[in-house]
C-alpha cells in the first residue's frame, strides 16, 4: 500500500478542519456584503462619471488630475478616513498627431496608434517598405542587409498576452540593431475589428531609438500576406510623440480602520491612470471603483474589522507604475504590518475567484520571469480557498495559486502576501488599451459581483485571528 496518498489525504482533512470554522463564522457578514453588494447602484454611478465625464487618463494629463481630485471627494462622501493624496512624480509622454499611409501596392490610410513611450519620426514622416516578421528569429535570420532603412513588422500571432506582448515592448529595439528605421506590431488581441491597441513600450540602453506603432490585426496579416509574396509594401508614417518632464501626480488613499489591530493592513486597489484612448473604463476604471464601492459597503453595514482596510488608488501603472512604487517608499518599515494586497486590473467580467500567492506576475508575462512576492503555504492557500467557498452564491470562489499585479508587486517584493481579482476574461483584451475601452462595456451585474468578491475577501483577511503568513 502507498502511504503517501493516504497522508496527503489526512492532512486535507486537517486543513479543512482547522479552517472549517472561516465558513462558519463569516458566511452571515459575507451574505450581507454580497446582498448589499448586487443592490448598490453607487459604484456604478462613479465609474459611469469617471468615463463619461472625465474619459481618459494618461499620466501628466488633466484628466487624471480631475480623477484625482473626484476620487477623493468620493472617498469623503463615502465615511472613509484618512483620505490623502501622496504625491507622486510620472512620465509624462504626450502623443501628438500620428499617422500612418499606405503608398503601394494600394493607396489607403491605415489605422494606428503609437506606442506609449516612442520618439517622434523626423519632421516630414518616414516612407520606406516594409519587411514583415512573425519572431524575432526570423528578423534575426533575415540579418541587416535586409532590414536596414526599412519598417519592420511583427505580424505576431496573438498567443495569449504575456506571450505576445514582447513584441510592442522591445520590437523596436530589436528592429534598430539591424538598422531599421521604424516599427510596428500587429495589435496584441486575439480578436479585431479593425481597431488598434496601444500600450507600453521601451527602448534598450546604447540602442538608436525609432518610431514605433501598433497597427490593427487585419493591416497587418494584410501586410504579411503582401511581402510573402513578393509585393513591395510602402509605407508613409508620421508620430509628433514626444516626453515631457516628469510630471505631479498622486495615490489615492483612504480607510477603515481596525479596532484591535489598526496598525496591520489589508490594502487593495488598482490604478487610476489609463492610456489616452478610449475612457478607461475597463483599464483599470472598474478595478478602482470596485475597490472604493467594496470598502464603502463595509462602512455603510457598520463592519469595522479587527485590522485596517485600506483603499488605494495607484497612479501611473500604464507606463511606469510609479505609484506602486511610491506606495512602497511611503510605507518605509511599515511594510511588514501589511497582511495582505489584493489588486483589480483585469476588468469587470464575470469574477472567478482570486490568484493567490507569488508566481500571478510571471503567468501574465508568459511564464518569463522570477515569481514576484512569497509562495503561500499549503494551509494559507487553505484558508484562502475557504474563504471563497463564502463566495459560492455568486460563483466567484476558486482559488489559484499566483496572483497579485504590478501596482502590489513592490509590496508582494517585500513579503506581503498577494492575491488578483480572476474574471473569465472574455473580452478584456478586445477593449483593452483601445478607442473602445468605453462604459457601455461594463455589465453592471458583472460589476456588482467584482465588487462583492471584493468586499468578503477583504473583510476577512482583516479581521479573521490569524495573518496568512502565520498559517504554517
């Protein structure tokens, strides 16, 4: 007989258990969280004002100033305490007109977007062909003999997010080393109407920096199809993109605070930036108003946990998280009595349940990468997934290993335990960082259940005995 089955079964049978009680003890205060929760119409209001009435919000913009400000007229208006905005110095990188033009073989103008960070092109434009690539192995195989004064393309297939998006991070650089004069990658989605998507990218240090742009997914299989076949494509391609000096910004905070713990936290949050298209509304404006409706309905119910609940509004994580970053400074030594990080940054779809634990961040970078932050422990993943079992009624309780998110990752660096909102992601990368990143996507339902996960993980991470890294 092989034992170790059996003691892997006993021990499950311990952990539950043990933390049986969790269920138990906070189903009632968890029922009335989602109850209050999918009857709230607050939250869904502001987020509806943050799109409609402010839009979008790139870093070192007057519209992330305005959302600044609202943010924290409503954290007020909520009962929260120890409201403040922490300043915080962004990159303020300003996109000017852009356009892109095909010459040959058919004159037509292209939709486009340039990427978050490029160069302008010289005054005048940039017109060359282009040679299109699916891998940087084949850019590398085509040598620069034949990349040299040409536009590179990387016409790569959509093979999930954090496998594909290296192409619009470091494109460019790849493209200079061979000497070509501009870049462009085919919109990282896996589905298109014709729309394209920005995003971040950057250049390598020593490396001649050139223009660099998303076109949509049908220009560039179009394109690729061309120059397979033999057909000269040329391109006219004009970008005023430029970057200014950094500019003031700020995290938004405020509170519950706890009654026998108040010095040990619970934070969570998302970013209150967003890219300069679109309004934001599902990067990351749900993720923000999610967090500030779940915080303000434990208020409201009069739920005052053991520890400090804190809700923070990180800026600038589209193109730097400095935020993030900030947030860590600001704590100093302090960063020890956090017990907890949850993030929203996935958008307001259906939620599944939470990523817990180091390893979130690598799985969204495609499996590159260090795992950011500690593995929790087989009994505090436990206790975590009994946790969820108290989101049963909405379905939103799955537990999995690796969660957390960027503008947490500084704080998940130091111990701090992070968990990242799951939602089935059905069309989050459609909208995401495009003109169509708009309010009429939010499902209020959806977002109502966003909100009421929220809330219960939240709540009892800080008031249920134990901190997590105590459960050995």
């Amino acid at each position: 007989m092989n034992i170790r089955p059996l003691l892997f079964i006993v021990g499950a049978a311990q952990l539950y258990s043990a933390d049986a009680g969790v269920v138990d003890r906070y189903q009632p205060v968890a029922s009335k969280l989602i109850d209050a929760a999918m009857k709230d119409e607050t939250g869904i209001a502001r987020l509806q004002y943050l799109c409609d009435r402010i839009g979008n919000r790139l870093s070192g913009t007057p519209g992330l100033d305005k959302a600044i400000a609202y943010s924290a007229i409503e954290m007020k208006k909520a009962g929260l305490q120890n409201v403040q905005t922490l300043a915080v110095k962004v990159p303020h990188w300003v996109r000017g007109k852009e356009s892109i033009v095909m010459l040959a073989p058919v004159a037509r103008p292209l939709p486009m977007l340039g990427l978050g960070g490029s160069v302008a092109t010289p005054e005048g434009g940039i017109e060359a062909e282009v040679i299109a690539v699916s891998t940087f192995g084949e850019l590398t195989a085509l040598g620069e003999d034949k990349v040299k004064g040409k536009i590179v393309l990387f016409d790569a297939p959509y093979e999930g997010y954090g496998a594909t998006v290296i192409y619009r991070s470091s494109g460019a650089s790849r493209g200079a080393k061979l000497g070509a004069v501009a870049s462009l990658v085919r919109s990282v989605t896996g589905h298109s109407l014709r729309s394209p998507h920005t995003g971040a990218m950057n250049y390598e240090a020593g490396v001649a920096k050139i223009p660099s742009a998303a076109i949509t997914v049908e220009d560039s299989m179009a394109i690729a199809r061309l120059t397979k076949a033999g057909v000269p494509v040329r391109l006219k391609m004009q970008m005023e993109a430029h970057t200014e000096p950094l500019a003031d910004s700020a995290n938004v905070i405020a509170e519950i605070p706890g009654s026998e713990k108040p010095e040990e936290v619970v934070v969570l949050g998302g970013h209150i930036d967003s890219w300069d298209v679109g309004q934001g509304a599902q990067d990351d404006g749900s993720g923000i108003m999610a967090s500030l409706a779940a915080v303000a309905l434990i208020k409201q119910l009069g739920l005052q946990p053991k520890r400090t609940i804190r809700v923070v509004f990180w800026t600038n994580e589209e193109n730097g998280t400095a935020g993030g970053k900030a947030y860590r400074e600001w704590l100093g030594d302090k960063v020890k009595n956090h017990v907890a990080a949850i993030e929203m940054d996935g958008g307001a779809e259906k939620p599944l349940g939470f990523g817990a634990g180091a390893g979130g961040e690598r799985r969204r970078a495609g499996g590159r990468g260090e795992p950011r932050g500690i593995e929790l422990s087989d009994t505090a993943l436990a206790r975590v997934s009994d946790i969820g079992k108290l989101l049963a009624s909405i379905d939103a309780g799955n537990i999995t290993k690796g969660g957390g998110g960027a503008d947490i990752g500084a704080i998940m660096a130091e111990g701090v335990p992070g968990l990242g909102l799951r939602t089935v992601g059905t069309h989050y990368f459609d909208w995401h960082h495009t003109e169509a990143d708009t309010f009429d996507k939010i499902n209020p339902q959806e977002f109502k259940q966003c909100v009421a996960a929220l809330a219960v993980m939240s709540f009892v991470l800080a008031d249920m005995p134990e901190r997590l890294t105590d459960l050995k």
